[in-house]
C-alpha cells in the first residue's frame, strides 16, 4: 500500500554483475525507474543524463581504478563516481541495466514469441 492508501508499483532495485574486461564488478540499479528518467538516459545534454543515471545507480561492490585508488560510490549530483568510470563501463552498465528491465516483461510473453 501506499501513503495514500492506494497500490505502489515499488521500486525494484537488483545488484547486477557485469562480465568481460569487467568481471566481479556490480552495481545496484533501480530497474522499474519511471519513463520520465529514461527519456532523461537518452538525452543528448550529458548534465540531464547524468543527473537520470545518478537517481538509477546506487551503489557498487568497492570498485577501484586501474591505478587501485578507491572509486566514490555513487552519490546523487557528486561527480566523483561518473568522472572516475569510463564511457565503456557506463554503456556496459546501461545495456545490463536494459536488458534485466526486459527480463519480466518478455517472461510474459507465449513462449512462441521469444
């Protein structure tokens, strides 16, 4: 229930595990996030999409660069954790965070249409 009495929809988070040139790393994404984020993921002002990516992204398993200095957890407008990842990491964190949001959805489907 929520405040108002009504049904909530919750907010799903999941910790996910990245593979590859990224293995043992994981993240804890909000993976229901509201379509007004993800048109804010897909916009071509990089403040706006990083302000969405910082309300879906909330925590990593201690995470250090390639030189082992500690990687900030993420944490709303500080920077620290998006300046300190690369642009590959982050589209591998999208593309897994798109991926188990279509997970639910797809299990829906007659087996026929998968």
């Amino acid at each position: 229930m929520s405040v108002n009495g009504g049904l909530s929809v919750g907010k799903r988070e999941e910790w996910l595990v990245l593979s590859g040139p990224y293995a043992g790393l994981s993240f804890k994404a909000w993976i229901n996030y509201p379509s007004v984020l993800k048109r804010a993921l897909n916009s071509e002002d990089n403040d706006v999409a990083r302000e969405a990516f910082a309300k879906i992204i909330s925590a990593h398993n201690g995470w250090t660069d390639h030189d082992g200095t500690a990687i900030p957890q993420p944490n709303g407008s500080d920077p620290g954790f998006w300046d300190a990842i690369s642009d590959e990491l982050l589209a591998a964190m999208v593309i897994l965070m798109r991926n188990e949001a279509a997970k639910y959805p797809t299990s829906l489907l007659p087996k026929q249409l998968r």
